[in-house]
C-alpha cells in the first residue's frame, strides 16, 4: 500500500489564511496543521510511505514533512525533488510545470506513485480534517476484488451539492459519482479518499491524458472514477462514520474549529496530531474553548480556539473566534466569530468573516489573434 497526497492546491477560498502559506501547511486545532491529519491516518493506519505531491510554496512544505513526519514511522517522498530534499540541499527549488487538477498531479508524480511494490494506492487530501484506521477500509478493498473502493458519508442533502455525490446499489457497488450537483438525488457524499488498484488507476489515467488536454477535465472526481464507472469497472463504496471535514473556504475553517468544542468532542485533543509545540491542547470547560494551556489572564474568553503563541491582551474580549499563532489581541478589543490570522496584531474590534475573505482578482484577458 503506497499512499499519495494531493497537496499542491492553492487555497485561493481560504482568503487571508493563505497570504503566506500553502493550504496544507494552515494552522489547525490549536495543535498542527492541515496537513497532519492525512499524514498521521497513513501512520497510524500501517502505511509505509507516503507520496507528497506539492506544487505550492513547497520549500515550505517540505521542510514541514522532513521536520515531524519523514522517517517518524512513516517514509516521505518528495517525488521530483527526492533526491535534492535528501542531499540537505537548502533554497529555492526547481520550479514543476502547473497542474490543471487532481489527476493531472498523479500524472506528474507517476513514477513514484507507481513505483514497483505497491498492490494499491491509497490517495489522500491534504485538507481533510479527520482521525481514521484505514486498515479495515483496505481489508475490504482487497477482499472484495474492487478496482476502487471510496469513502462516502451520509449528510444533510441540502449540504450535498457542496461535495461529490454517490449513488450506490444494495450491494454498496457505485452507481453514480456527480461532482457538485445542482439536484442531489442522494444523500451520500464521497469523503475524497479512496483506494485503486494500482494497475488499474495507471491504466485508467492513460486513457484520459490520450484525450488530450482538453478532452477532460484533469480530476480525479469528475473524471477517473466516473470513468472507471461507465466502463464497468468495480467501484465499491466504504461507508465512514464519525467526524470528517473539507476545509474549503474560510467560512468552513471557523465553523469547524468551533464543533471540535462540542460534547462528546468529534476529535478529542489527545487524537490530534501535535505538530506545532508538540504539546496537546487542553480543552477548558470553564471557559468552553481549546487552549495551549492556562486561560490569558484578564480577558474574556469564550467558546473559542486559541493556538499556542497567541496573545489575548488583559480586557480583551474574544467568543467563538479562532486565534493563530502569533496573533496578538489588543486591550479593550472585541473579537467576535471571526479568524485572527498568524501574526496579527488586532487593534480594533472585528465581528464576522468579512476582512478575511478571498478578494477577487480579475483574470487576465486573453489576447486577441491578430486576423
């Protein structure tokens, strides 16, 4: 089993939270980053080796994995820069020709994702916030002979068009995969990690890149699996209980952080991976909120996350907000479901999402073919 995590995207719907970091690498849970909790399942779950295939930022990236992760019951690859990444070569890395979606990545990392000794190949987000043994998910890939085998999860259908939607038979065997739909017709959703017969994706990946660049859309969800489907290959589906989340927009990143302060915790502090000061996070019921240890003395804290190296000055007031590393909440500031971002200085009061949301940029016209 070789694991490949799709870490290369931009995170251009997380707003601020990505001025100055890659998506994987957000902050998350008071305790890590994005990117943990894929990497920690892998290990977790008795993954040898994992696969990193980044596009962004990822010097940074990088330097993350072969900090906390590489060699720490797991093995990374760095796909094209392996071997630079092991020499200790330090700086700017060569720059990988950009990608146009989620198979395209698989395309480009090929070599290794492919390479001779694994049976299947687990492929992971590095978004996806969730604790999970993938050991009986493989058990009953294998044992059922299945060309792939999907996460899915039952959700509100109101919420469905949000994700890509599953339609299975009795027998759990996929029927229908729709990325987004504008009408769900089920209330299944796939948790976008899956398992593939290695020899099976490969092949099926090949005959997508020989439509040529236009011919599909470069996606894993909107082309490999719904392909494999309408050819009659086996797509079984695992069902998942317990709590996972697609950390897409900054909206969903605030939401979340304040259902890890529910009862019983979806995610308890212990089951969190510790990449940021290695120390857990305690969850004060006082206070209901996350912290990296004793409460800031003089300031009003409630329902909220904060992360080790912030400060909440005295008089500050901060209730059902999440503040980053490094960010300072000034005396006499109010901070209200909002997102103080990684060093931060807040000097006036902020409610809502609004400062953090993504600002739209004007793509660039296209020049006209001179006739």
């Amino acid at each position: 089993m070789r694991a490949a995590l799709l870490a290369g995207g931009l995170g251009e719907r997380m707003g601020r939270l990505t001025d100055d970091t890659c998506k994987p690498l957000v902050p998350y849970a008071a305790s890590c980053r994005l990117i943990d909790f894929s990497v920690d399942n892998a290990a977790r779950s008795g993954i040898d080796e994992v696969v990193l295939m980044s596009l962004h930022r990822e010097r940074d990236l990088i330097d993350h994995m072969v900090r906390h992760w590489d060699g720490s019951g797991i093995k990374v690859h760095f796909g094209p820069h392996d071997e630079l990444v092991r020499s200790g070569a330090t700086g700017r890395l060569p720059e990988r020709p950009p990608e146009r979606g989620t198979a395209d990545a698989l395309l480009a990392n090929a070599e290794y994702v492919f390479a001779p000794g694994a049976r299947d190949v687990l492929v992971q987000h590095a978004d996806h916030v969730y604790s999970f043994d993938y050991g009986p998910m493989v058990a009953a890939h294998r044992r059922s002979g299945a060309d792939a085998t999907i996460g899915v999860q039952r959700i509100e259908r109101r919420y469905v068009r949000l994700f890509g939607m599953v339609e299975v038979d009795d027998d759990l065997v996929v029927r229908r995969l729709v990325e987004k739909p504008s009408e769900p017709t089920s209330d299944l959703v796939f948790t976008a990690f899956c398992l593939f017969r290695a020899d099976v994706l490969r092949h099926v990946l090949d005959e997508l890149a020989a439509l040529g660049e236009d011919g599909w859309q470069h996606d894993i969800s909107r082309d490999v699996l719904p392909a494999m489907i309408a050819s009659g290959r086996r797509v079984l589906a695992h069902p998942i209980s317990g709590y996972w989340a697609d950390i897409g927009t900054v909206e969903r990143y605030h939401a979340e952080h304040l259902k890890l302060l529910g009862r019983p915790h979806p995610l308890p502090p212990h089951a969190l991976p510790t990449t940021l000061a290695g120390l857990t996070p305690r969850y004060d019921p006082e206070l209901d909120s996350l912290l990296p240890g004793e409460p800031p003395r003089g300031a009003d804290v409630r329902s909220s996350v904060l992360f080790p190296g912030a400060v909440v000055e005295p008089g500050a007031v901060v209730h059902r907000s999440v503040v980053l590393p490094g960010a300072v909440v000034g005396t006499g500031v109010v901070a209200l479901e909002t997102v103080v971002g990684a060093g931060e200085h807040l000097t006036g009061s902020r409610t809502g999402l609004t400062e953090l949301a993504p600002v739209r940029r004007r793509r660039p016209r296209r020049p006209t073919q001179p006739t």
